[in-house]
C-alpha cells in the first residue's frame, strides 16, 4: 500500500476498488475506536500488509 493510500485507507467511503463502499478499514477503526482501541496499518517488507488491532485489556 503506498503512503498516500495508507493515509486515507482509514476513512470512510475511500476505496481503490472500482466496486469498493470503503466501508471496512472504516468500520472496523469505529468499532475498535468506540472500545478504547487502535487500529494500525503498516506495509510488510515482503509484500502485503499487516493490519493490527489494540484493544484495552
């Protein structure tokens, strides 16, 4: 994912997908934001990308 991308993926209705809502990354950070969490995106070395989520235990 490249930086550009990486900034917006969080925000609703923001797709690279032809047939894409952007409505999941979205969804998903309101949900955890709502529990106290995050949510982090970051590029692998090898390719592909690591979405982690931290929640309060």
């Amino acid at each position: 994912m490249s930086e550009a991308v990486m900034m917006n993926a969080l925000i609703p209705f923001y797709s690279t997908k032809r047939s894409g809502t952007g409505l999941g990354l979205a969804l998903a950070r309101e949900i955890i934001e709502a529990h106290d969490g995050r949510i982090l995106l970051a590029n692998r070395d090898g390719g592909g990308l690591v979405v982690s989520l931290i929640l309060p235990v």
